[in-house]
C-alpha cells in the first residue's frame, strides 16, 4: 500500500513529532480536569493507583523505547514485565468513580509513593 501514499513519512519522524508534543498534551489534560472538575468531588481526599502498561514479558529484555521501558513488577498480578506505570492520582467521590487529578507515566520500577512526592 505504499503506492497509495507515496508521500507518507516514516515512523520514527512521525513519533518524534508525537514526542515533541508531549508538553501540549500535559497542558491539554491539566486544563480539562480544572474545567469540568465535577461538585461533588472531595477536593481534600486523593486516591493513588496505578497499572502496568507492558512492553514484553519479564523473561525477555525490551526493544521497545528503552529511554523510557525497564524492568518492573506487578503485585497485583504476581507478573514480572518490561514496560511503563500508568499513575492515577484522583479526587474521592460518593458512590462513582474517582475523578482524575493528575495522570503519570512512568519507568515501571518507580515506586507508586515517590511519584507524587514531587508535587
């Protein structure tokens, strides 16, 4: 299918575009969560959680955006990977799901705790 898009660029132009773009994407979902921050939210109680967002399994070593990926484990699902930690930091609500305060990726080996220590 390439000689249907004779023009197309390659894919590591088009994820060094996707990287540069990283801050407008932070700024985007800062202001979204501040804009329609729901009434009933607890502003003065917070939940932590996070999630592995894996690359490969434990056993093999990672290929893929080695920069960012390493070695991490999952308590949850007993499970040794390569990859990233998606974090969650979210304001309590009665009886529905929490409402997003701040969301974070990180190297799978950070520790739930000192992430949000910065802030």
């Amino acid at each position: 299918m390439r000689s249907w898009f004779p023009n197309l660029g390659s894919y590591s132009g088009f994820s060094n575009r996707l990287n540069q773009l990283s801050e407008a994407f932070r700024s985007l979902t800062s202001s979204l969560f501040e804009d329609f921050l729901p009434e009933d939210c607890h502003i003065n109680q917070s939940l932590l959680d996070s999630m592995p967002i894996i690359a490969c399994s434990g056993k093999r070593f990672g290929k893929v955006a080695k920069d960012l990926t390493d070695k991490g484990y999952c308590s949850k699902k007993s499970l040794c990977y390569f990859g990233v930690k998606l974090h969650a930091l979210a304001f309590r609500r009665d009886k529905t799901i929490p409402f997003p305060e701040e969301i974070q990726i990180t190297r799978a080996s950070v520790n739930d705790l000192t992430v949000f220590k910065e802030a």
